[in-house]
C-alpha cells in the first residue's frame, strides 16, 4: 500500500479538533502556490505610486519624470503603470507623457490654430480622469529642443491643465536633459536594469543629478528575476 494512500486514509479519521489545528497552515500552503506575478508587480506599482506622490509631506509632487540609466532600458512600460495606477489614487487629472521622439526632433513651428488649444483637447483620454500627451502636443514651446528656454513653457501648459503627470524622460546616462528635467519638475525616478545597470553607473548617474541639484524621488529596478522557494515549488 502507497504512502499517499495511507496519508489518505489516516485523514479520514483525524478528529475535529486536528483537523482544525492544521487549517490555517493549509490556508497558508495555498495562498503560497497561488502567488501571482502580475498581481505582485502592480502592488509595487501602487506602493510606488504612493511613496512618491502622497508620502512627501509639505513639499508636494506632482509631475515627475521616469528615466532609464542607459538608453538600452524602455521606461515607457513603467510610465504607463504609474500613470494609470496614480489616476486610480486620486480624482484629479493625470497626464502620461510620452516622449514623442519623432515629434520632438521636428524643428518648432508656431501654428496659431493649436496653440488656441488645449493640451488635453488635442491628446487622448485613455480613462476617466487620465489622458496620453505625446510631446509633439505641447503648444507654446519654443527655443531649441532640450533646452530651460523650451521646457519651462512646455511645463508651464502641463501644469495649468493636468494636476498630477507621469513623463517619460530621456537616459539620464546618456543625455543631461534628464537632469534639466529633473530640475523643473518635482523630481525624477531613476529605472535601472537589473541585469544591464552597473552599480558604478547608477552611482555615477546618481552624483551628476545630485550635482544639478535634481530631486531623486527614488529608484525602479526593472528584469528582476524571482526564484521559486522550493516549499512553494512542490505545491504547484
């Protein structure tokens, strides 16, 4: 006779009182074996969200720019999780700025008909109280592209229309307009690779905004692996 028809037949006479000891380890055993990668991944993200909009006492952040360590990191991903899970925490209007790259290397030229317009009239409302801003949208930004003299207006607009933006920055390794970024909105997060960042990059990145006086709000690790415990492994 096998030893998993023992086991069966034994629990058929276990007492009411066993049987009630051991329930809240099976319960446990469980929610263990129904853990969830996606449900894990947008708790960090509300945590994130959480920690950096509404957990930083009298001075107040509102607009905040993603940017990767290296240009071999896509921030789009966690711009838009940000942006969707920060328009659920609150009722005020969110915009998600994405960088628009084709759209930003386009030489400006004033066009009087759009620049009567609103941001939030000329981009696309993805949710009640979220809309997706392409850089391209912004109405009376001027002076060369990447510089104070082109953000600073460019801001200015997203600031009156929108209470609270996620925007997707440049590579703060590569490119100082990150810092710049930094500089005029209430600070940056900085998304690193957990298999592409090196430490003495981060670190670097980390004086030359600091050396900028670019607020870091904190940090995003992105391509962590988890290793399945092996308790958990054999209850699959």
């Amino acid at each position: 006779m096998s030893a998993n028809v023992e086991v069966l037949r034994g629990s058929q006479v276990v007492g009411a009182s066993a049987r009630e000891a051991v329930l809240p380890a099976v319960a446990a055993a469980r929610a263990a074996s129904q853990w969830n990668l996606e449900n894990f991944a947008r708790e960090q993200i509300r945590g994130l969200v959480r920690r950096v909009f509404f957990a930083n006492g009298d001075r107040a952040v509102k607009h905040v720019v993603f940017s990767a360590a290296g240009p071999d990191l896509d921030v789009s991903g966690i711009c838009g999780q940000v942006a969707w899970a920060l328009a659920g925490e609150t009722r005020a209007h969110v915009a998600l700025v994405e960088s628009g790259h084709q759209a930003a290397e386009l030489p400006y030229t004033r066009d009087p008909v759009r620049e009567a317009a609103s941001i939030r009239s000329s981009s696309t409302q993805i949710a009640i109280n979220l809309w997706r801003v392409q850089r391209g949208e912004f109405g009376e930004c001027g002076g060369e592209s990447g510089t104070a003299m082109h953000w600073l207006p460019c801001l200015a607009e997203l600031r009156n229309e929108f209470e609270y933006a996620a925007i997707q920055g440049p590579a703060a390794g590569v490119s100082s307009e990150a810092a710049l970024l930094g500089q005029l909105t209430d600070g940056i997060v900085l998304v690193l690779g957990a298999r592409k960042t090196r430490q003495a990059t981060a670190l670097k990145i980390k004086e030359t905004l600091e050396a900028a006086e670019c607020r870091i709000l904190g940090t995003v690790l992105m391509e962590r692996t988890f290793p399945i415990p092996a308790r958990i492994y054999h209850r699959l």
